[in-house]
C-alpha cells in the first residue's frame, strides 16, 4: 500500500491510540483534539471519545467546554464516538458502571443524546457514531485524507 503524503499527529496525552499500520504518525501535543495532520493542526481536530461513560462524564466538565470552545474554531473539527446510538439511548446500560451507583447518576441517555447535538448546533462541531474502535479509526483516516486532499488542492 502506497504511505499517505501527510502524517497523522496523534497527541502525546492519548493514552492508548489508535493503530494506524502503515500510515506515518507522530507524537506530538497538540492543543486541540487527539489527532490532526502535520502542518493542519490549527484547520483539523478529531478528538475521540471511547465509551459513553466518557462523554457523560464530559459533558459536567468546564475543561470539555473549553474544548469545545477551541473546536469551534477549528474548521474541520469532529468528535468520533467509539459507541453507537443504541449504548447513548441505553446508558447506562451495557457502561462499565456499576449497577448499584446507577441512582446516582445526574444524566441520562436522553440528556446526552440532547447534548450531543446541541453541541453540533451550537459550536458546528461534526459528531459521529462510529459503534466501534475501528470504525471510528477507519472514519479518522478518511477525514483526514479529504482535509489533506482539501487543504492542498486549495493552496
């Protein structure tokens, strides 16, 4: 397979990333987002979110809301969700947390489903649900091939 003509920034505080095979990467830290491509990292943000525990939790955090913020400037900025549809629907069903915490839980899967696109709505921020790792690494590829191919047939 012929190697892609950009390089995938993977940011130095993702802990376990994606495999990219025989794409070339580089650990970087980047300012928004946990992948970008070399020299577009201030047009491409992909942050990736592996469980819908994770973005429940994220969604009470100011530090995510800043996130946002920083995404929204970005042209290109997509949150790939690692889950599907039904596991937001269903949270917390099916989420590693424990069943007798579950009356505790201030958000609902309705409340995040609501969040989710008025976070779309409100900072233009592509979302998608992916419903795997690979999905959501195959989505991240191709993203990234067409900035790239974007970015470059426009300089």
């Amino acid at each position: 397979m012929n190697k892609d003509p950009f390089t995938i920034i993977i940011d130095t505080r993702e802990q376990l990333p994606w495999e990219f095979g025989y794409h070339s990467t580089s650990h970087q830290k980047l300012d928004t987002g946990d992948y970008s491509i070399a020299g577009f990292e201030d047009v491409l943000a992909i942050e990736r979110k592996r469980s819908v525990s994770e973005i429940a939790n994220n969604l009470s955090e100011s530090r995510f809301l800043d996130v946002l913020d920083r995404m929204s400037k970005i042209r290109y900025s997509f949150i790939l969700l690692e889950f599907e549809l039904n596991d937001v629907l269903e949270y917390p069903n099916n989420s590693d947390i424990p069943k007798k915490l579950w009356s505790k839980l201030r958000v609902s899967g309705n409340y995040i489903l609501k969040r989710l696109v008025e976070i779309q709505m409100q900072y233009g921020i592509h979302i998608m649900l992916c419903g795997s790792i690979e999905n959501a690494r195959r989505t991240a590829v191709s993203i990234m091939k067409r900035v790239y191919e974007q970015q470059t047939n426009n300089i």
